[in-house]
C-alpha cells in the first residue's frame, strides 16, 4: 500500500522514539533524548516536557531550547499561562502568536521569550492529565491538523514513561490523580430517587495500553479489521437476543447503535492512525480522545449524543482489539452499582437489570436518555459526581443515594449500618405494596380510587402487572421520540403505540401527543434559542404549527389503535380554540381513514390536559367539547406560581398544598361533576401520599403517577377515611396560610392514614 511522506515519516519517529524507551539509562535521560528528538524532527526550536507533581503543578522536567537551569525549577499551577492551561483543559493549544494570548505567562528564568508559536498537547492516560508536551518557535508558525495529532501521537508514547513512576514516584503520581483509600462522600445531581449499595462496577474497564509504537503495522491493520469485526457480531448478537428481538426501543436504539458500529469515517479515522505507527489499541484510544476532545466543544444535543456513541463504541472496540471480551454477566457480582463518565442508553440496557442496583455518572441530566431508561428500570441515579472515576476503584462498596444526590465510596460501618436499616425498611415496605397488589384501591368508607400509571418507555408496561393499575393515565409519547436518533417515521410510530396497546391488553393507554419544547429536546430537531423555553414554543403549539408533525402522529395512533379503544389527550393547551383546532386534525386524519376504508378505533376519548391557568376561566366552553381532563400539576404550578418547575434555588418554594393551588382545584372537581367530566391529575402530586390524600380530599377520584410511586399511594388509600378528610379540609381550604402541609400531616397522623 502506498504511503505518503507524513504517515512514513510520522512513523519512523514512532520507531525511534520506541528504541529510545526500550533503550537503557534513567528515564530522566530518556525524556531529554526524547524532546531533543521530537525538536529535530518537528523544526522547531524548542520541544519541552511539562510533568504533573502533587499539588496540581506542573514541573518543567525536560526541555531542548529552553534554559537547562530552568529544568525541574519552572513550575506552573494547572490552569496558569498557556501549558497550565492545556493541563487544565486536557486539550491542545496551536497558536502562531502565542505571546499575545491573553493566558501566556512569562517566565524569565526559561528565556522563551524570543519564541513567537507555540503547540502543546496534554499527556493523557486513562483520561488524566500526567502532563504536557509544548513545542515553539521562533517565527509565527501556524501548525497544521496533522502536526498537532502527531504530537498528540507521541504525548501517548511519554504518557507511558511517565506513568512507569521512575520520573515522578507512583505515590506521588497517585496522589496527583486524587486517588485515596479513605471513605468519601461526593455530591451531585438527583437524576433518579431511591437508594442502593452494592460493589462497583467500571463501565469501562480502563485497559492498560502498554505497546503504543506498532512493530508490525500490517499485523496491526489484522489485528483491527478483527477486532472490528468480532464487534460487529457481538453487537448483532445482541440484538438477535430473545427479548430484544421481540422489538421495543432496546432494539431501535441498537440498531443505531449498529449503523455507528459501521461508520466509515470513524473506522478510517482509526485506520489511519495505525497507518501512522501506532498499534491497534494506541489508535483506537487516539481517536476516541480526539472524538473527546470534540464533544467538550459541541454543544448542540444531537452531535453530543452521537459522540458519546462513539466512544461507546471505542471502548467496546479497544476490549475486543485487546483482546479482553467486554465484561460478561458472570464477571459482575450480584448487586452492584455502576459507574460511568456517561453511557449510553443502550450499554445500559446490557447490563443484567437484577443485579444493577444503582448508577453514578460523571456527567449527565435529567433529560439525558441514559437517565430516562434508567428511570424506567427504577433504580437511582445520580449525575455531575465530579471526578468520580478517579476516586473510586472497581470492587469499592459504594451506596448510591439518588434520594439525597450523594454518593458514598467505601463508606464506614456506621454507614453501612445506617443504609442497610433503611434498605430494610424500604424492602418490608415492598413486601406490603405487593401483599395488597390484587387488594382494590379503595377507602377504609368504601370509596373506590382508580389509580393509573404514567408510562414512557415500553420497560414501564411490566409494572402494570406488578401494581395491578387499572391501565396509563398518561402514556408520554415525546419520550421514546427522545431515545432516537431519528424522527420515526408512521409506520416506526404505528409499531411503537401497538405494542404498548398488545401489552396493555384490555387496560386503558392514554397518549398525550409529543410535547416536545421546554427542557424535551428531540436531538435530531434544532433547538429554537428561547429567553424562556418553558414559556416558549412547544407542544401543541409546535404540533399546530407544524400540522404535518401532529397528523402523522396521530395516524399512528389511528392505526395502532384499530378495532380497540384509543384515548388521545393534548399537552399544553391554553385557549378552547387550540384545542377545537388539534381534534380538528384527527378528524381529518379519522377521514382520511375512512375514505381509504381503513379499520378504525372502535370507540374514541378525546381529552385535554390541564397545565395553563388560562384554561381555568374558560372552562364553560371547553368541558361541553372534551371527553375528559388531566391536570399536569407539574406545569399548573410552574405557570400558576411563576416559578420555574427546574429551578433548584426555587425547589420547595411554593407548595402545591397551597390554598391557592387546593381551591383552584376543588373548583375545577366541581365544574368537572357539573359537567360530568371525568377528571384525573397525572403530575408529581398525584405520587406522593400526602399530597394525593389531599387531592382524594378535595373530590379526586382518578390518579396517575410514576410506577414507584404506586405502592405507597395505594396503601394511603386503604387506610384513609375519606368523610373526616373531607370536612377537615373543607374548614381549612380558604386559610391564609403559605401551605395547608403541616396541616394534612396531622391529619394523617391522626387518622392512621399511612404516609
Ligand atoms: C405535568 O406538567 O404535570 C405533566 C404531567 O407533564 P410533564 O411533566 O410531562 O410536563
Ligand atoms: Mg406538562
């Protein structure tokens, strides 16, 4: 094959520069040859080498060009002049007049200043910062693409000299990585409640490179098409397993999953990179960092999400390269709590879910689509724990608190005594939610409670036989639209909404159409910059003014539900006409049905979902024209209150057992009966115990909440007596005090209701 100058010339660098490390004298000797020779060999006038010291300095340890006396003198804090900034930002830095950069430091003692350019790269390992490599010049140089990755190339070769520990001791090292052994406790954000304890697992188990200069290219070449391929059949054995092949979004999102598994550009980027000198491994890793360093940069959702695909898909590659098969089930212990910089949805899915018991995430967010599955597999999550992989080991006991945001390594008995208590009281309070799963959801008075679920992905629907609900109070359609790459089309669609049906069997599904806007971004829809997206374009409003969006939903929905029952309600209506306008569509698309003689839903309920105050004065027109309503009370305060719903300095600040919030909707119970509306709340209130005694205390009789939520609102309801409540809160509705809480939590206490 022919090669051209750079990529031959690139690797008898390689070569070189490997003789040097396999050559004999102390590992100082070896990096003074080692910049000597990267400065001939890359015309520049100075190459030095920076080394990570405890402290978070960075130490001059070798240099060709600058002062010799400067060497192990010249010590910069991370994050100061241009090479603590490269430390600091784990990216390079080009610059053909660095001195003019407003971050360059001068350092009399190095004589630099005559230099105008300079490169630096990080030298990574691992994904941490051991140092850096700069080069400079003296004229304004512009360094080209190719001569920063070759640097970058050769900062992976020194990456392993100095990680051998003969520079700098591997105590020190350690430390400088904030490695200990103590127990620690670390924050972040609640991406899911609930709490675990188990042994950690790495994610990606960090593979050790140790030859980074290929011997044999060719061999290399052989060694990557093999691993690639052995990648491939792992990732279409997954998706011939029984329950994926069964469909479902574990399949949609494999099969994507699939298509980047081939991606050409990915593929020769790696290629080429083994073209350059390096072995398999080393450009696997090389590419992956780059693909790093990019997303750091990037921030439009779509791109991200595919850049965290591939470097899934490189770790999945750099185990199958080194020949170390990605962990199988039989590796993993029983309980154990994951632990990733951020994955994606579908390496969650891998995992065995009966023994995954928590997940921690470096990064991460609530709408993040690892975070959406993993909720629907109810175990805790928590995100942004800052430096986590570097502080934990795998094997550590870890507890993961999602309830509290915190996240325990190596916690201490008091501890683990103190968890272990409560995961006792949390599993007997199981044990009871499942003893009254067949019990009715009925009053200690008699009254019965129809209690749904609200659902998202089809991992949700198993829970309607684990609860025993009477069906999905509301079915958000928006989010398997979110764990795709891709806007499915109606037939993908039609598929999706059938399924939920075939699973539900005879029990109701309500589908809220796509309400998308606000913090749900679809990662293939460019994003609209809003001052305020929650108040912005989205939902029925997008749905209204992209009518083509809606109608194709809703001949999905039309199609799916042929022959059965299809219960259809619209997010975020403000005004009676919006919501005559959205029915309008579906009756166009129920006519296009018919005049194509298409079998139909045998019987249609068409409802509205109350979330914008404004509906409230117009409820004389809108109740004669809807089959039902649900009250979103998570947007109905947000709007009602002012007061962003995702607001962490505002959490807590306005209660939904306000007396406003209350009066409103006791008012709404009423004109719903005048009207004989069915009514339902499918917020967060409806999931919490006090807040939905409340509800039931005010006329509520329907509630829909998230699966875990169910147990625990079951068990209010078979121990409530409705008739005291009723009068209790009727006396005290109209007070004017900031929340009636203190109040219901009396009450309960009182009447052995359990919270
Ligand atoms: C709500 O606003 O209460 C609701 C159920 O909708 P979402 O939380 O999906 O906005
Ligand atoms: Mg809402």
């Amino acid at each position: 094959m022919e090669q051209g100058p750079v990529l031959t010339g690139g690797r008898r660098l390689l070569r070189r520069l490997r003789d040097i490390m396999a050559g004999s004298g102390v590992a100082q000797e070896r990096l003074d040859q080692t910049v000597k020779l990267i400065a001939a060999d890359m015309v520049a006038e100075v190459c030095s080498a920076y080394i990570m010291r405890a402290g978070e300095v960075i130490e001059l340890f070798a240099t060709e060009g600058l002062r010799r006396e400067a060497v192990h003198r010249t010590r910069l804090r991370v994050g100061e002049g241009l090479v603590g900034a490269i430390a600091a930002t784990a990216r390079p830095l080009a610059l053909a007049d660095a001195q003019s950069h407003p971050d360059f430091a001068y350092r009399p003692e190095t004589g630099e200043e005559i230099y105008h350019s300079l490169m630096g790269v990080p030298i990574l390992r691992g994904g941490r910062v051991l140092g850096v490599l700069v080069v400079q010049n003296r004229t304004l140089r512009n360094y080209t693409e190719d001569e920063v990755e070759a640097l970058q190339t050769i900062a992976m070769v020194l990456a392993e000299l100095v990680a051998s520990g003969d520079l700098v001791g591997p105590g020190e090292l350690a430390s400088a990585d904030g490695n200990a052994v103590l127990p620690l406790r670390l924050d972040g954000i609640r991406l899911n409640a609930g709490l675990a304890c188990g042994t950690a697992v790495l994610h990606e188990p960090r593979i050790v490179i140790h030859q980074v200069v290929a011997e044999d290219t060719d061999l290399e070449l052989e060694r990557l098409a093999k691993g690639v391929d052995e990648m491939q059949s792992a990732i279409d054995a997954m998706l011939e397993a029984k329950d994926i092949a069964d469909g479902g979004e574990h399949r949609d999102i494999l099969e994507t999953y699939r298509m980047f598994a081939a991606d050409r550009g990915w593929l020769t980027r790696i290629r080429e990179a083994v073209r350059s000198g390096l072995t398999a491994e080393a450009a696997v890793q090389r590419v992956r960092d780059d693909n790093r360093t990019r997303m750091n940069q990037i921030s439009d959702p779509y791109l991200r999400e595919r850049l965290l695909d591939l470097e899934d898909l490189a770790n999945r590659l750099l185990q199958h390269v080194a020949g170390k098969a990605p962990t199988t089930a039989a590796d993993l212990p029983d309980e154990m709590v994951l632990i990733a910089r951020s994955m994606g949805p579908a390496e969650l899915l891998d995992y065995d879910r009966r023994r995954l018991k928590g997940l921690i995430l470096e990064e991460g967010s609530p709408t993040a689509h690892v975070a959406i599955v993993a909720r629907a597999l109810d175990i805790p999550v928590i995100g942004r724990v800052k430096d986590i992989l570097a502080k934990v080991e795998a094997g550590d006991i870890v507890v993961a608190d999602g309830d509290n945001a915190q996240v325990f390594i190596r916690p201490g008995d008091d501890i683990l005594q103190a968890i272990e208590a409560n995961l006792q009281m949390r599993r007997a309070r199981k044990e009871t939610y499942a003893a009254i799963r067949s019990a009715p959801a009925e009053t200690v008075d008699g009254i019965r409670i129809a209690l749904y679920l609200n659902a998202g992905l089809q991992l949700d629907l198993p829970h309607l036989d684990d609860t025993g609900a009477e069906g999905i109070g509301l079915y958000r359609t928006e989010i398997p639209f979110m764990v795709r790459d891709r806007f499915p089309d109606v037939d993908e669609q039609a598929d999706i909404y059938r399924r939920i049906l075939d699973q539900a069997a005879d029990r109701p599904v309500t589908f809220r159409t796509l309400d998308i806007g606000g913090d749900k971004v679809l990662p293939y829809l460019p994003e609209a910059e809003e001052e305020n997206p929650a108040m912005g374009w989205r939902a029925i409003r997008i749905a209204l003014d992209r009518p083509a969006m809606l109608r194709q939903q809703l001949r999905a929905l039309l199609r799916a539900a042929a022959g059965r029952r299809l219960r259809v309600m619209f997010p975020m209506v403000a005004e009676v006409a919006e919501f005559v306008a959205a029915r309008e569509v579906l009756g166009v698309e129920v006519r296009r049905a018919e005049a194509r003689c298409l079998p139909l839903p045998a019987e249609m309920r068409i409802g509205v979902m109350l979330e914008v105050p404004a509906l409230l004065w117009q409820l004389g027109s809108l109740l004669p024209e809807v089959d039902f309503v649900s009250v979103g009370s998570n947007d109905l305060m947000q709007f009602l209150f002012a007061c962003d719903r995702g607001n962490p300095n505002l959490a807590g600040r306005y209660d939904p057992l306000s007396p406003a919030m209350l009066s409103l909707l006791a008012e709404l119970v009423r004109q719903c009966d005048r009207h004989k509306v069915p009514l339902s709340l499918c917020g967060e209130m409806a999931g919490s115990p006090l807040e939905a005694m409340a509800l039931l205390g005010i006329g509520f009789r329907n509630l829909s909440m998230a699966p875990a939520s169910f147990g625990p609102v079951k068990a209010m309801v078979r121990s409530l007596q409705l008739a005291p409540l009723e009068q209790f809160l009727a006396m005290h509705i109209g007070a004017p005090d900031h929340s009636l809480r203190s109040k219901m939590s009396g009450f309960a206490h009182d009447h052995g209701v359990v919270i």
